[in-house]
C-alpha cells in the first residue's frame, strides 16, 4: 500500500488487489470516499462466470474464460451502487492522448483499458495478447504518467508513447483508448440492494444460458475434453492445453482458483453484512469448491511435469473438474434460494 | 536454478487469496506452485515455436511476416483485420516467393499493423537474443 498525490493534490492511495477490473473500479470508489473492497465490487458486479470459448484463440491456445465479459463488471457494479462514469472511446490515438491529458488537469484520476502485450513495464511472463486489462492513471509526470497498475505491488512510471500504444492497437482487439472517469458518486450507496442483484444476476449466468458452453455446462463441457485431449492432441500438446486451462484458473489476475476464492471473500463480507447465517455456511462451501480447483490445478501440474504418480491422469483431471461442475451448480441453486429470503 | 523460479523472479508478484487460519481471506503475494508450472510451460513453447519459426524463414519455407506474426502473438485473422488485407492474401504471404514480390504499400500495412519498420518486416533477427 503506497500513497501518493493525484493532480489536484488529493491523497491517492494504491492497494495491491488480485484482480485488475474489480481492485480499478474499488480505487476509484475509495478514492471518492466511498469504502467498498475488491470482492465486494466482484460480487456486486456478477463477476464470476465461466465460458469456454475454443473459437477464439490467443497462442494457439483456446479461451476458458473465468469471469465476465471484460468491462462488464465495472459497468454492473457503478450502476448498482449509483456511481456515474463517464466513459469514452477514440478512433485517433493522439486525440486520446490529448484528453486523458486534459481529463487529469482537471483533478481526475482515470481508469483505462489497455493491451498486456504492449504495456511497457510488464515481464514477459504476464506479455500476451489481452486487450482488457484496466489501470488507473493518477498524474502526469515529465514525459510520462504515473501510472497505478493494481495487480502489481507499486505504482510505476509509463512513457507517453508505451501508454499510447497499449491503448490504441490494431486489428480486432483495439480497446479504442477506452477511459472512464467519475462523474457522480452516490455517497452512501444502499449495498444490500447492490449484493442481492449481484447474486441474483451471477446465479441466472451460471446456471440458465442455454448453451453448452457457458456456466456450470460449459465446465462439464471443457471437463469432457480434457479427458479426450490426449487420445486427440497427442500427449505434448494435451499438456500444452491443459497447462493453457491452469494459467486462466490460476494466473491472469484471479486471485487463485479461478475468482473462486475471492467469490467466498465476497460471500463472507455479505454474511457480515446481512447477519445471515445461511451466508456463512455458503462461505465454506464456496471455500471448498476454491480447494478442488486448487486441486485440480496441482493435478494438473503434476500431469506436465511427469512426476510417475499413477493418480495424476488427465481422466483424473476432469474428474476433478467435474466435481467442480457438480458442486458449483449444487451452490448456486442453494444461493438462489437464500437470496430470496434476504432483506433489503 | 529452474527455469520457473528464473520467470517468477522476472517482475513484480500479484496477489492471491489465501483462507488463514482465523477464517478470513488475505492477500498473499507467494504464486502457486501449479501456476508455475503450467506459466513455464507455456512460456517456453511459446519460446520454442518462435524459435523455429526463425529457423523455417532462415531455410526459406516460410515468410518473415509469419515470425512477426508469431511474436506479436496474433493468428493470421487477426492480422488480416489489423492489416486491412484478406485473410487468403495473408496466408498467401506467408509463403517465401510470394512475400518477396509484395509491393511496398502492403509491405507498409502490415509493418504498420505489426508495429515493425518495412526494413525489419523483411528480415528475421539472427539470433534471437
């Protein structure tokens, strides 16, 4: 956690959050004064989800999405907790440039929507082709803009043109200098509305598109073809698409298994809130559906390195995933009816 | 030291929930050890396929526009979009022969869309470094 001063001189305070989305848009209303954590946002915006998507692919490797729709939970959670955002998008990236420079001379702090690949201080480990990671930028500095990325622990400094060319790429996943900054801020939001619309919403994603790839269907789904994979791929690349699974459960900003423990953060932050005991026990059992993703990723890790256990077999592997399927649908049903008997 | 030690050392951590024992969740900032691996992994063979990608061009059975499409990590789609070209003409450049006679205002499109100088787009490195 570091302090430092935004343009107009007011204190801005950088906390090292999981994920980018959620710890950007908790910065932003910590920032006007209104307290809400990270898994609270999370929650209150829908954010856990999950898709499978083999027809898009980044590194020859297909998506298995484990939250919403980049942008979305930031739109969801400021519309439910009565926040007003300006947003906007350029067609001319020196256009772009010239109003974020415009916007932080005003005293703003802005988020921005930028590309992994090409942000300048990232390490080659995080560097892929993901055009939705959000970042704040609280000033400018000489040649450059301070910048507060919060899946990373420090505020850094990023060069005019490396902002530039994060934000304005070509082709298809062109975030089109996507900014947004707060025009009005409700100062005493009504969170126990906020959290039941959340819920509600995650609980009719996860359990009622009638597609086989989304939701608890789309983990049955990915589950079936992890265990064909290596009869299909060959038994090199099977670990390739596996290892391709584990790093959307575990890396890109999740907080671990796959937003799953962050979710039972949230979870737990709402029993407190609503004094409701049927929260808590849903607290543990979100926990425990966390644990067997954890498991499942440590399986699959032992499946790449080839450590000779006999359990560890991509039929076991879907296994796991399967419980997983089978658990959260057994959760969320549960959280549907809970949620109907909490009071706003 | 191993290789997935040698990346994680690489850049600043992120952080994860962790359940203590008091049965609240924290922020850690230790990466699981699954995620190591399976980031290593990914991270080589994306290291390796550049590699030989480079060794086709240098051997001439493919185009340098391939190597670059590899390193900024696009598919020929994508690169088709970016690039303002059809996908089939793309396919077509990646062979050697073909990429060869491209008019410099192509050459431009993609050098632009790949974020490379038209000199650069004609060469591959000689060693990746």
């Amino acid at each position: 956690m570091t302090t430092e001063l935004a343009a107009n001189g007011k204190p801005f305070v950088h906390n090292h959050g999981a994920h980018c989305e959620t710890a950007v848009t908790s910065a932003l209303f910590r920032h006007h004064g209104v307290n809400v954590s990270e898994p609270m946002v999370f929650g209150i915006g829908g954010g856990i989800f999950f898709g499978y998507l083999p027809f898009l692919k980044l590194t020859h490797l297909p998506i298995s999405a484990f939250r919403g729709k980049p942008g979305s939970v930031f739109r969801k959670a400021a519309k439910r907790l009565g926040a007003d955002f300006v947003t906007k998008k350029f067609r001319d990236p020196k256009k772009g440039t010239e109003e974020l420079r415009r916007v932080l001379k005003t005293g703003q702090i802005v988020g921005l929507a930028t590309n992994l690949y090409w942000l300048p201080y990232m390490s080659e480990r995080h560097r892929w082709n993901f055009s939705g990671h959000n970042i704040i930028v609280v000033r400018e500095i000489e040649n450059g803009f301070r910048v507060s990325d919060p899946t990373i622990g420090d505020m850094v400094d990023c060069t005019v043109e490396g902002l530039e060319q994060a934000r304005f790429v070509p082709g298809p996943l062109n975030p089109r200098g996507y900014m947004y900054y707060n025009k009005t801020i409700n100062h005493h939001p009504d969170l126990r509305q906020a959290c039941i619309k959340g819920m509600k919403d995650t609980c009719n994603l996860m359990l009622r598109i009638p597609l086989p790839i989304f939701g608890v269907r789309g983990i049955r789904f990915l589950a079936k073809k992890v265990m064909q994979s290596p009869d299909k791929l060959g038994f090199q690349e099977a670990c390739r698409h596996l290892a391709g699974t584990v790093r959307w459960v575990e890396e890109t900003g999740t907080g671990g298994a796959g937003f799953r423990y962050m979710y039972a953060a949230f979870i737990q932050e709402a029993s407190e809130l609503f004094g409701s005991e049927d929260l808590v026990r849903l607290t543990h059992d979100m926990t425990a559906i966390g644990d067997t993703w954890r498991e499942f990723s440590v399986m699959s890790a032992r499946i790449i390195k080839q450590r000779n256990r006999p359990e560890a077999t991509f039929t076991n592997a879907g296994g796991l995933m399967l419980k997983c399927a089978d658990l959260e649908e057994a959760f969320f049903r549960d959280l549907q009816k809970v949620v109907k008997k909490l009071k706003a | 030291m191993d290789f997935e030690d040698e990346i994680f050392n690489d850049g600043l951590p992120k952080a994860y929930y962790k359940h203590n024992d008091q049965g609240q969740y924290v922020l850690e900032t230790d990466a699981p050890w699954a995620e190591k691996v399976s980031v290593a992994l990914i991270v080589s063979c994306n290291r390796s396929i550049l590699e030989e990608i480079r060794k086709e061009v240098i051997a001439g059975q493919k185009s340098p526009l391939c190597y670059y499409m590899e390193m900024r990590q696009l598919e020929p789609g994508m690169l088709a979009k970016a690039a303002g070209i059809a996908l089939f003409r793309v396919k077509r450049h990646f062979r050697p022969e073909v990429f060869a006679k491209l008019k410099p205002s192509v050459l431009d499109r993609y050098a632009k869309a790949l974020r490379v100088t038209v000199e650069e787009l004609k060469t591959v490195p000689d060693r990746k470094d």
